[in-house]
C-alpha cells in the first residue's frame, strides 16, 4: 500500500502521510470494508485522499521556504526511474491515479474503474491521455520500454 501512495503523490515522507490517513480513515469505515478483502477499499482511499490533497500541494509548493527543503542522496540520481517519477508527478492526479493503478498494479480497466469510481470508457481516456503526456515528456522509446502501452 505504501507503493501505492507513494507512485500516488510522488513523495516518500507525503506517501507516509497519505497512507496513515487512508488507514485511519479504514479503520473508522471498518463496517464498510469487505473483511475477507480491505486492499481494495484502502486502495480507493488512498488514492482518492492523494486526489484531493494535490491542489493542496500546488499550493504549498509555490510558497518560498527559508531554507530549501532536504533532498535524498537519490534526489540527484537522473536514471529512468527518476525521470518517470518526474514526468508521473507532473500529471494531474486524476490521470496519475490510472497510470499507477493500470500499470504499477496491474489491475483491469474495470477494477481501475471500481477504485476510482467511474466508469471503464474513462479510465480508458484517461490512461490515453496519460500516456501522451508521458511519451511527449519522455520521448516514445522510453515510456515503451517502462510503461507497456497496450492495455492487457
């Protein structure tokens, strides 16, 4: 679930947070939850919790700090997946949300759907879109080779 957050928002201390809330606010719905399976339901509220907490974020990232934030040792690593880290923040959430549900967790069209709460015809759009982005921001060879471009 923590990659899940994490490929969410982009951020590993905000992924921490993210899935602290989502546990959190399982635990209060719990007679909600399908006991034999919580993944799903914590899933969708995770990611529904990084939905509404980008705007939030936009914010708060245009503000000027004092000093500037700490960066990890891997911050200044420029390999692929960094790269791909970058270019899937720069998505709107709502499209992130289907790239990483689509093809980090290899979930169908319909269970995308179900998490998120739409229907499949979207999901559908909004992983092509996605996907454009990410091959005009990355160049067509590399997002292949990363992200496989067929849905299955």
């Amino acid at each position: 679930m923590l990659r899940v957050a994490y490929l969410a928002c982009g951020d590993e201390t905000e992924a921490e947070d993210l899935l602290q809330t989502a546990l959190e606010r399982t635990y209060r719905r719990w007679d909600r939850v399908r006991h034999d399976s919580p993944e799903p339901y914590v899933r969708r509220v995770i990611i529904n919790a990084a939905i509404s907490r980008a705007p939030r974020r936009a914010i708060l990232s245009i503000i000027p700090m004092h000093s500037p934030p700490e960066r990890s040792a891997r911050a200044t690593d420029l390999d692929l997946r960094h790269v791909l880290m970058e270019a899937l923040r720069a998505l709107p959430p709502r499209q992130r949300a289907v790239i990483v549900l689509r093809y980090w967790e290899d979930l169908s069209e319909t269970q995308t759907a179900d998490v998120l709460g739409c229907s499949a015809g979207t999901v559908k759009s909004q992983a092509s879109k996605a996907m454009a982005k990410l091959r005009a921001a990355l160049g067509r060879e590399s997002v292949e080779g990363v992200i496989r471009d067929t849905p299955a």
